[in-house]
C-alpha cells in the first residue's frame, strides 16, 4: 500500500481501516483484471482518489458524520450513479448523484461494486452508449 494511502487509511478505527483497503485493493484488482493500465493514486478533497487513463475519479472514504457508513464516490457530473442505481437498486444505497453508501456492518456485494468499479475506470469510453453499454 502506498504511503499515501497508509496515513490517510491509517487515522481510522480500524474496522473502518479494513472496509477502506478492501474497496482500495478491489479498484487496483479490477484496473489490472481488465489490463486498464496504470491507475493513479492521489489526495483530493481530502478522500483518497483513484484514477484510469479512460475512467473518471473514484474516490473512496469514511465521516465521522456517519460513523456506521463509508463511500465510494464519483463525479456527479457523470452518469455513473444514476446508472448503478439502476443496475442495483436493489443491493446498494445510494447518496444523491455522487455515492455509493456502503455499511460497515454488512458484506459488500463485491459483485455489484466491482462492476460499478469498473464502469467507473472506463466511463470515458462508456459514457455515450445508453446504460453504459450494460
């Protein structure tokens, strides 16, 4: 894990810790099952920020405001939200336009959010085809 993502992860409780490099290593784990290339980590809006030459950021972290949830988030100025509420209404919650909601006490539908992962990394060759090309 990158320091980066040592001391940003590593202020967190630590269930909190583990849901984090969870969804990190799946971002990582779908770039390089789909031969994405290089994704690159940075820091913005102080979440830690995940991005794929064709995709758009996803970024992912933890409020102390909602202390039972962490996120997954994306731009809301793409489709990718509306389209995931879409495809998974029925296994995930969603925040407005921009999150995924995900519950520290409950197993991830790693299914759903690898694909959604995924749609995320290529959106920029998605994003004119109707549902994302789902």
């Amino acid at each position: 894990m990158s320091l980066l993502a040592q001391q940003h992860i590593g202020q967190y409780p630590e269930l909190v810790q583990t849901r984090l490099i969870e969804l990190r290593s799946l971002i990582y784990n779908v770039a390089e099952e789909l031969a994405l290339g290089q994704v690159e980590e940075s820091l913005k809006w102080g979440e830690l920020s995940y991005q794929a030459k064709h995709g758009s950021p996803i970024r992912i972290d933890w409020k102390r405001k909602t202390p039972d949830s962490y996120y997954l988030f994306f731009s809301c100025n793409t489709k990718l939200v509306d389209t995931f509420g879409q495809l998974y209404a029925d296994k995930l919650d969603f925040e407005g336009s921009r999150a995924i909601k995900l519950s520290l006490c409950s197993e991830l539908s790693e299914h759903a959010i690898k694909h959604c992962i995924e749609l995320g990394l290529r959106y920029k060759k998605l994003k004119h085809l109707p549902l994302l090309g789902c």
